[in-house]
C-alpha cells in the first residue's frame, strides 16, 4: 500500500527560507515522476512543481519560479522541495503525489504559515 509523508512545515518570517520532504514508500518510487501541490484556505488544490522519475526535467508554477527547488533522492525515497523568499501568498498545506497524481496517494500534507 502506497503512502507518502510530508514534513518540514512550520511557521517562517516573508523572505525565509523552508525545506519540505516527503517520504515515500509502497511502491517503486524511482519509477514515479512526482509533484508538489498546496492548498490554501477557500481555494483548490493547485500543482506547485513537478519532477521526472530520474530527476532530468522540472516544471514550476509561475507563481513559484525561481523561488522553489523541487529534487528528487532515488536512493531515500524521498522528494523535496527547497522553499525560498516566502511570502504570504506561499501559505498553505503541501502536498505530494505522484505525477500525475493519483488519487488514493493523498496525506495529510504539511501546514506552511507565511506571516510576520
């Protein structure tokens, strides 16, 4: 059974700095391409980044780019998303998936609060 576990959420000051992680485990993830997501309050869920299964393409939100890394460790299972020059607008609940997503592979997400 597939499951994947977002951490490295918290509270950060506009202009700081968050590194998110997701460990993924139940199938096999060097295959995967996989996505970052976040969902912010009274809005939908919206793709932040993307990466391919061997790491080699990268696709970013406009609103994101050049502010967000997203990398991929085949070795740990586990895909990142270094998180820089926040701000307030960057507020929201993370989430990982595969890529595309799949439905059934939705966690609980890790909450990133933006404020001063």
């Amino acid at each position: 059974q597939a499951l994947l576990v977002e951490s490295g959420g918290g509270l950060v000051q506009p202009g700081g700095s968050l590194r998110l992680s997701c460990a993924a485990s139940g199938f096999t993830f060097s295959r995967y391409a996989m996505s970052w997501h976040r969902q912010a309050p009274g809005k939908e869920r919206e793709l932040v980044a993307r990466i391919a299964s061997n790491g080699s393409i990268r696709n970013y939100a406009d609103s994101v780019k050049g502010r967000f890394t997203i990398s991929k460790d085949n070795a740990k299972n586990t895909v990142y998303l270094q998180m820089n020059s926040l701000n307030p607008e960057d507020t929201a609940v993370y989430y990982c998936n595969t890529d595309p997503p799949n439905t059934a592979y939705w966690g609980q997400g890790t909450q990133v609060t933006v404020s001063s």
